[in-house]
C-alpha cells in the first residue's frame, strides 16, 4: 500500500491550504481597496463606520454652526431694535427701513444654508443645528410656511378681507408646495431603500460582487445628490412666503409679524433650555 504526502504530513497539507486561503483572502482585499480608492477619486466616499463624515464635510457643517449664531445674534440686535420703534410709535418710514433689513438678514440666512447644503446636507436635514425643540418641527431644514402663516393670522388682527384672501392664498399655495416637496422626499426615500436592498445578499468577496456593490453605492449617491434640490427648494418657499406676506400686510403688520415670528422661535430655544436643565429623576 502506498503512501501519499497527505497521509504521510496531514498537518503540512492543512497548513498550506490555510497559506493559500489567506493570500485569497488578502488578494480580495488588495482588490477592494483599489475599489474604494477609484472611488474616492471619483468623488465617492464610503465611510467604514457608518456615521463618520468626511472631513471637509465635517468643516462645512461647523462652519455653518458658527456663521449661524453670528447671525442669529445680529438679528437679536435688529429684532431688538425693531421692538424699541415699534413701542414708541416710530414712523412708517423708520419702520420700513428697519424691516426691509430684517429681510434682507433673512435673505442671508438661506445663502448660508445653500452654501452649508453643499457641504454637507445631512447637517441641515438633521436639524444639528437647531435646539431640540426647533428639531421637533424642523421639516426639510427649517421651519412649514404653512404652519407659520396660521400662527401669525391671530397675531395680526384685525386684517383687511383682502389681507384675508392673500393670506389664505399664500398658505394653500405653500401647502401644496409643502405636500409635493415631501412626496418627493417619500420618493427618493423609496427609490434609495430599493437600491440599497438590490443585488446578491451572497458573499461580497469575488470580484463581480465587488463592482456590482460599488455601482450600487454610485448609484446610491447620485440619488442622494438630489437631497440638495429639496433643501434648495425648501428655502425658497420659506423666502418667497416672507416676501410674499410682507406685500400683503402694511410697513406696522410686517414689523409686528417679524415679531411674532421671532418671539416664536425664540420660545421654542427657550424651552429646549428649560427642558435640558430640568431635574433628572
């Protein structure tokens, strides 16, 4: 009877299998590194921890932070002094100057947040830069025109029917925009969840596997793109609807909406603060 090596080194032939196995194993590796690398230098980044942002992403969103509370302080200064025309009865024509540059400041605002939804537009979407309680209402980087225009109805009687009629235009045209924006949102949500979930749910080891998974994540993030559309988007109307009732109302109603609005917000943040500071049990 005669002996192979396998009978004769057992040990030898299993220890060359294991060799060979994980030169396999470190030649798959090589291969999706050089993957991940091509992607990359085609503008693709594939976070291995699943939530840790690219660094320039990263210094856009704190950028945003900062140049955001610089403005939020700036408006507190021109809210403040809008209240101190408003409570001595200054003129219409002091007024409108005052206002016209809450506007703009406002105008401001959504440049910065189109530049920070290049950066990054995950930040905005996340409402990280809000306090918690803003976070709640938050919708597409910001607050509902809609919502915001039945707020302020009570707060500016008594309106012309015709101020009644602009208004209630102004919100339904805004609900509708609202309503498609986030259909939209739905879509997108929808067509990413798809392709995501598309493919083989085998080993991701073999070459194919490795180039259909990356085209995935391409075709994943050409879909995440559009995500900066719907930011876009979104502010307009926030834009379009504060210029809008500021046609609608009189020089006084815009300065005592402007008021409203902030006082609004400013007691959202106040009870962020409130709640964060109450007494754990």
């Amino acid at each position: 009877m005669s002996l192979t090596e396998s009978d004769l080194f057992p040990d030898l032939i299993s220890m060359q299998a294991y060799v060979q196995q994980l030169e396999s194993s470190r030649l798959k590796l090589t291969q999706l590194e050089q993957e991940l690398q091509r992607a990359r230098q085609q503008g693709i980044f594939i976070s291995s921890s699943g939530d840790q942002a690219h660094s320039m992403a990263g210094n856009g969103a704190m950028a945003f932070d900062v140049e955001y509370a610089r403005w939020l302080e700036e408006q507190n200064k021109q809210i403040n002094e809008l209240r101190a025309a408003v409570n001595s009865h200054a003129s219409d024509t002091e007024l409108r100057m005052i206002v016209d540059g809450i506007l703009a400041h406002y105008d401001e605002v959504f440049r910065l947040k189109g530049v920070a939804a290049k950066a990054d537009v995950f930040h905005l979407l996340s409402g990280m830069w809000k306090t918690p309680a803003e976070r709640c209402f938050l919708w597409l980087g910001g607050f509902r025109s809609s919502e915001l225009l039945k707020l302020l109805v009570n707060q500016l009687e008594p309106l012309t029917e015709q101020q009644l009629m602009g208004i209630s235009n102004l919100q339904q045209s805004s609900q509708q925009t609202e309503d498609a924006l986030s259909q939209g949102m739905e879509a997108l949500q929808q067509s990413l969840a798809e392709t995501l979930s598309s493919g083989s749910l085998g080993s991701s080891n073999t070459s194919g596997n490795v180039a259909n998974y990356m085209g995935q994540m391409a075709t994943a993030m050409g879909k995440l793109g559009t995500l900066e559309g719907f930011i876009r988007q979104a502010d307009n109307l926030r834009q379009q609807t504060l210029q809008q009732m500021h046609r609608i109302l009189t020089t006084r109603q815009s300065a005592r909406a402007l008021l409203a609005i902030h006082d609004y917000f400013s007691r959202l943040r106040a009870l962020s603060s409130l709640w964060l500071a109450r007494p754990k049990e």
